[in-house]
C-alpha cells in the first residue's frame, strides 16, 4: 500500500503568494524565465533557475548556477518569504482550467515505495536529468518542487477533501501567465491528517507518476543514497520521504500531444500520401483546422490541408496496453517504417508539442517551412495511462502531457 504522511511545509506569506509561485522549471527555457521573472525579486524562478540571475548565456549546469541556488534559496528563507510550519501537515491544492478543477492531496510519499513499485511509473528517464535534479535536491536540502500523482478516486478522501474545502483558503490566485486558478488549504486538524494517511497505508495500493518522472526518480535516488552514508539510519530520517500533490484519478484529464517532422524521408507529398493509405484510409479535410475525434483517428497537416487518418484494422491490437495507444501507431507504422525516425528521444527530424498550444501551432510550424507535416493525436486516457504502469511497460516518449502545471513554492518539503 502507499504510503503518505504530513511534513512541515515551507510556505510564503500570503501577501507574495501569486507573485512567488511559478511554473516548473522543465516548462520554461532560460531565456523565458528570464522574462517571466523580470521585475519580480520574489519569483521562485531564481531557485528553481537560477541562472536567470547571472549573464545571459551562463551554462545552467555550471557550479556558478547551483551556487546561486543556494544563495537565493537562502536568502529567500533569510527574508520571511519562505516560512516553516512549526507542525506537520497535509495540504489540499485546487487547479482551475476551462471551469474544471481537480484537487490534490499535499504530501511526503515514501523512497522506498518508488523503488518497490507502489509508486508506478510509465516514461523512462534519462539519468543526465536526474543527475541534475539530484545535484538541486542536496544543494538545497528540499523538495522545493513537487511531483504530480495520481491514485485510485476513493469516496472517503473525496469526502474528506470535500468538507476541508468547504473552508477559506489560504491562498487563492489566478496566474497571470495561464489564467489558471490556484487555491491551497491547510488541513490542522490531526484526526483528519491521522485519517488521509491511514487511508493510503491500508486502502490505496498505488500512486501513478503523471508528470515528473526526472524529478521523482532523483528524490528518490537522493534519499536512497543519504540512508547508505548515515550509519544511525533509522528511517524515521525525513530524507526517506519527499513531496507531491496527490489526485483522484477520476479527476484528471490528459490532453494530446502532437508531432512535427522535418522532411517526408525523400518522398513527395503525393508518394507520402499513397504510403499512409496502406494503412490508413485518408480523407482530404480541407484547410480549416481538424482535431482527431476518436481512438485510432488522427489528423495531419500537410500542403496547407488537414488530413483525417483513420487507422486500419490490424494496426492495433486493442489487447495489448500498448499497441492500442496511437502513439504507437504513428511510431511503428508512419514515423519509423515510411518516415524513418527510429529514436524519438534523439532524432532532429522529429519535434513534440503539447496540445496546450492548440492545434493551430502545428499548422504554423509547417507553413512557416521550418517543418514539412504535422500530427495531432487523440489524448490518451487515464485508464490507458494505469493499464500500461500496472502491467510493467513503458509508453513511448511524449505520449502524455497534463495540464494545469504544478505550481511551485506553493509549499516545500525540506529534507532536514
């Protein structure tokens, strides 16, 4: 069973709060957090990347950077805009997109449940991001940001969650980055923190990575190695734990995310065509944007026309948790057999785009010439995503992308 507990979260001022809290660091390049963090002394952008507070150009994996890291981390501490509950705590974290909100439970989730495999995961990780994100870990001694869970809904945890909300909150902003709506509540009550963390211990048998692998895999990398150097290990140690926002599964929606490609492999657009309808029946869309409806139906762009593709029997097999997803689909049959791109996660043929960014983004980056075709997907299901983890296999890159984004400094979990 999973295991969640309370800690002593480090929070803001309410006052900073909106102007405090930030997008995670993996959303933003350098040159955009420069940007979005200008003017703002407080943003959580010069911990999270603080090489916005150097020269332009400075190598984020520079000992310069962590160094400021630590710095700011300190000095954020120093000037009360980062202040410790003197208690442990559960906390409860709404997010508001398109007039639907999903509420998460704050908490410390334990090292060894990610690596015994109550904490489930469907990515790989590269080991250079989790170096990384281990390197930012220590230097800081926090979990400054959270990763993002899933469980299973269960009715008593929706209750509860439901009677704490019922309460004025302790922060509630909306961002003016996205427009999403944020809202946070402390839960003091001890029975009621008891009562969530028993649930997990004896009722729910797993958490699903949503969104952070890198960042969950190195927390738990560093406490696995900070047990191994401390000879009076006990585990009660707070290394043995670190932070996420927990939610109902019945609560989340994935969103699509779609690709881009360079060049069609030699082939002329009319040559490309005739490829794709040995596998798909293919219907001229015309030029009017046209987003997938359904499993296994996908839209391309192409010559300035959307494309509908539906995939044709035998593709698939819906019997296989992952050779139903259309991701794999357009991999095997499009990108590597007629497209030639082997390695997604290394091919510069190949770009990814979170349907965030609207289906009109893909038309863009090929009319622009910098790509030569588009593909828009079908969103990927939550069932789908616990299939695949619970059966052991992995997705293919880029196959989920989660909206809201977490937002960071909301509260931080410190390892000592």
């Amino acid at each position: 069973m999973a295991r969640v507990k309370a800690f002593k979260g480090l929070r803001p001022p309410v006052d900073i709060v909106a102007e405090l809290a930030s997008r995670p660091y993996d959303v933003l390049n350098s040159k955009e957090a420069r940007e979005e963090a200008k003017g703002n002394e407080y943003s959580l952008l010069r911990v999270t990347k603080a090489e916005i507070d150097l020269p332009e150009g400075t190598d984020e994996h520079s000992q310069a950077v962590y160094d400021k890291v630590v710095e700011n981390f300190n000095m954020f501490k120093a000037k009360g805009w980062l202040v410790q509950d003197k208690e442990p705590k559960l906390y409860i974290y709404a997010q508001t997109m398109d007039g639907r909100t999903q509420y998460g439970i704050v908490g410390c989730t334990h090292v060894d449940d990610y690596f015994n495999n109550v904490i489930k995961k469907h990515e790989l990780t590269r080991k250079d991001k989790e170096d990384d994100r281990m390197i930012h870990v220590n230097i800081t001694n926090a979990n400054v940001e959270p990763v993002f869970f899933a469980y299973p809904a269960h009715k008593e945890i929706d209750a509860i969650v439901a009677e704490v909300v019922k309460g004025k909150p302790c922060y509630d902003f909306v961002a003016k980055e996205d427009g999403f709506g944020h809202t946070f509540w402390v839960i003091d009550d001890k029975a009621v923190i008891a009562r969530i963390e028993e649930i997990f211990d004896k009722e729910i048998p797993a958490l699903y990575v949503a969104d952070g692998h890198h960042r969950t895999a190195a927390a738990a990398r560093v406490g696995q190695e900070r047990r191994m150097r401390n000879p009076n290990h006990t585990g009660n140690e707070e290394y043995n734990y670190f932070m996420a926002v927990i939610f109902p599964d019945a609560q989340l929606k994935i969103i699509d995310y779609n690709r881009v490609v360079k060049d069609l492999n030699g082939l002329t657009e009319e040559q490309f065509i005739e490829e794709l309808k040995k596998s798909f029946v293919v219907e001229d869309m015309g030029t009017e944007i046209y987003r997938p409806s359904k499993l296994h139906e996908f839209s391309m762009y192409l010559g300035k026309h959307w494309y509908k593709l539906t995939a044709m029997q035998g593709t698939y097999n819906d019997n296989d948790p992952i050779g139903v997803l259309d991701v794999t689909i357009l991999s095997n049959i499009v990108l590597d057999s007629i497209l030639d791109i082997k390695d997604l996660r290394t091919s510069k043929r190949i770009d990814f785009v979170g349907g965030i960014r609207g289906l009109g983004e893909l038309s863009k980056r090929v009319d622009s010439g910098e790509m030569k075709v588009a593909f828009a997907l079908y969103p990927v299901s939550m069932q789908q995503l616990i299939n695949i983890a619970d059966s052991g296999n992995i997705m293919p890159p880029k196959t989920t992308w989660f909206e809201p984004k977490l937002r960071s400094g909301l509260v931080i979990h410190e390892l000592v």
